[in-house]
C-alpha cells in the first residue's frame, strides 16, 4: 500500500529544502533544528546517567556496611527472641538473610583524643552473610577475632586514624548511661583492644562506626540481648516497599526502617537534584524544539504557491495541515534519534572519554587525593531514557502545530495572485 500523500509531500519538503539557492537558507535552519534536539537528548541522558553512576556508587558503598532493613522494638527494649522474629522477616520473599545485632552510639577515647562513634555489637558467624564490609572481614581473618569475653574492637579506617592508633592498641568505650556510686553518677567504661580496621569508601561509616561481638555489647550497655535484626534484601531498591510490607505484618510493636529512611537526608537530596537537573536540561530540549515554528513558518511562506496549487486541486485544510505536521515531526524523530543514538555511545564510554581528555589537556578532574572516586560512572537507566524520548517527540509535535495550522488558513487567490 502507498503511504498517504500527504506523507509523501511532508517527506519531499523535508528532503528537498536542501537543495537550491532559495531554500537554501531555510534548509540549513532546519538543519540547525535538528542538530538542537539532538545534542539537546544527548545532553539530558548523559548528564543523568553519570548522576546515576554517583549515586550508584555512593548507595554501593553506603551499603556495604549498614543492611538494608532494621526490625527494631518499639519500646527501645531487647528483643525476646530474634530467631522468630527473623524467621517471620524471612517469610517475605523479598528478605534473604537475618541476623541480630546491638548498635549505641558512644564514645571512644585514647589519651586525650575522643571521638564519637556507632559501636555495633554483632555475631561473627551471621555478620559476613549481611555486608559485604563484613564478608571481607571475614576473609582476612579480623571478625573471627571477635570473640565473646575477649574484648575485642574493629574500628573504621578514619576512626583509627583520627584516633591515632593500629592494630594491637587499646582504646577506650565510654557509654551513655551512667552508674550510681558513692561519688554519683560516673559513665561506664571497658578498655576494648583494636584488631583491625576497615574502609568502606564512605565517610560518614569510615569515620563514626565500630564493630564488637555481640556478647560484649550487650554486658557493656546492660541490654540483656540484640536490640534488632537486621535484614539484607534481594533487591535493595525494594527497601522502602518491603518496609512497609513487614511494619503492616509484624505490627506496632516493632520498628521497621529501611536504608532509605535511616539515610533520608541523602536520598532525598539526590533525588531532588536529579529531578530538577531533567527540568532544566529539558528547557534546553524545548528550546531547540521550539526552533521548528520558525523553520516551518518560514518553509509555510515559501510554499504559499504550492499550497494554493494543491487546494485548487482539491486538498483539503486538514490536508494541508498533516504535511507541514510530517515535515516538521519527521525533524523531531530524526534529531531525537539521533539524540538518543549519540547519549547512549557516550554514556557507555563516558569514562574513556574523560580519561582521553584528561590526558590531552593533562588535568585530572576526579583526583584520588580529593575524591574517593577517581573515575567517571555512568548507569544509563532505561527509566530516564524512555521519558526524554518521548518529551522530545511531544514537544516537536507540539511545534508543528501552529505553522501547520497557517499552512492550512493560505487563501488560494491570495497566494497566486501574483504568481
């Protein structure tokens, strides 16, 4: 089957103003439309994916030492039995492992140096199963150190160092609660002697948590037991869902929060800033859309005659109006593909690219001494790519609109009249 003849004429318009002095102008006009959408899209699916390749790193590593869900009891108490409460977490098909833990935030001291820190006491055998920070812990050997009784800590890399101390000094814990002697009230205090360290890549961690066993934690802090589960899940996109799914579950009597609600600050501000970098950069995509009215405007005056022509042969207003609409969203298609087509090469090789720039220009735009990320990420998400697509495609359709409908008002007489 033939296409419709207005296809044909819309695609003839399109292919034939770039031939000839007269429409040569308005040819490269087009042209420069085009080329607009284009690196418009590029742009826009660039910028997000290497926003999603931070993030990306960011969240791994935050992740590699906190689990992405905590069950907690309500009343700040310790739990009963954690074993049936990790039991009843696993019957969601979403949870794959469970294991207690202990965690106050605290004190800790050597000579005059104090610092503060999450000390988290937890069981050496269920651990490794839940971050990857502990499975590597496991595998040098520095978590089976934590023995119950020995009173044994491992500190974050910038804790220790900030600390001034390595493996086989003492360090003192100072609890928050007190206790009652003769002379009043006195924190509790252990000396705690360090075994290793650990570096997640991630500050806030590297700089304020240690590990203990368990056993300690609960003697040291008087809970009489873990104080939470915590869970590692399939899917840690699924957090803030399965947290919702396991707080209507198990009730008011245990708190659940996820990684998403402990870190809420972050994640909101990540996406926040994500949201408005797609506004912004999808006024640039707009604009060059919107550069379609005055190329179709001005390929509307010069084929005044042409339009008459086809109206005294019968074509209709909406005729007339469907060729300039192909004309100008044949524009669309094309510099969005060719938007989409460039993003995707660079977003893939983003990291190549600014290793070959940085090398020509001798610079280093992520240097390790000040980032914890010396290379460039991406993480091209279909989820971002589909929508500016689309925005593209509707936003050139939009532009077509207005000089079609001229198109379609041309009075023949008028326009032959001096022809």
């Amino acid at each position: 089957m033939s296409m419709p003849y207005e296809w044909q004429v819309g695609w003839r318009y399109t292919r034939a103003g770039r031939a000839g002095r007269r429409n040569g102008f308005i040819s490269f006009i087009s042209f420069v439309s085009v080329i607009g959408i284009a690196l418009g899209v590029a742009a826009l699916i660039i910028v997000l994916s290497v926003m999603n390749g931070f993030q990306k790193e960011v969240r791994d590593r935050m992740l590699s030492a906190i689990a992405h869900v905590e069950l907690m009891d309500a009343g700040g108490n310790a739990l009963p039995d954690w074993h049936a409460l990790a039991n009843q977490a696993r019957q969601d098909p979403a949870v794959r492992e469970a294991a207690p833990f202990v965690a106050v935030q605290s004190l800790l001291a050597r000579g005059e140096d104090m610092r503060g820190a999450v000390v988290r006491g937890v069981l050496p055998a269920e651990e490794d199963r839940l971050t990857d920070m502990a499975a590597k812990l496991k595998l040098d050997g520095t978590l089976d150190q934590l023995e119950p009784g020995a009173w044994r800590i491992v500190l974050g890399a910038e804790l220790a160092r900030s600390l001034g101390v390595k493996p086989g000094d003492t360090v003192t814990v100072i609890t928050p609660g007190g206790q009652v002697t003769m002379a009043g009230t006195v924190p509790r205090t252990r000396m705690f002697t360090v075994v290793g360290t650990f570096n997640v890549g991630h500050y806030e961690y590297d700089s304020g948590m240690a590990l203990i066993h368990m056993d300690d934690a609960a003697r040291l802090y008087r809970t009489g037991g873990p104080t939470g589960v915590q869970l590692k899940l399939a899917n840690v996109n699924q957090a803030r869902e399965v947290g919702q799914r396991l707080a209507d579950r198990l009730g008011p009597g245990v708190i659940v929060r996820d990684w998403t609600r402990t870190n809420a600050v972050w994640f909101d501000a990540v996406q926040v800033e994500k949201r408005m970098m797609f506004i912004i950069l999808t006024l640039i995509v707009a604009v060059a859309a919107f550069n379609l009215v005055s190329t179709l405007v001005m390929t509307v005056t010069d084929k005044r005659a042409d339009i008459a022509i086809l109206r005294t042969l019968g074509a209709s207003p909406r005729s007339v109006m469907g060729i300039f609409v192909v004309q100008g969203a044949t524009a669309g298609v094309i510099g969005t593909l060719a938007g989409v087509t460039l993003g995707l090469l660079v977003a893939f090789n983003v990291d190549p690219i600014v290793r070959s720039i940085e090398g020509l220009l001798n610079v280093s735009f992520l240097p390790g001494s000040l980032y914890l990320i010396s290379r460039m990420p991406s993480d091209p998400q279909m989820s971002d790519i589909l929508p500016i697509a689309l925005i593209s495609l509707v936003l050139s359709f939009l532009a077509t609109l207005y000089p079609s409908w001229r198109a379609s008002r041309v009075n023949p007489a008028e326009a032959l009249r001096y022809e």
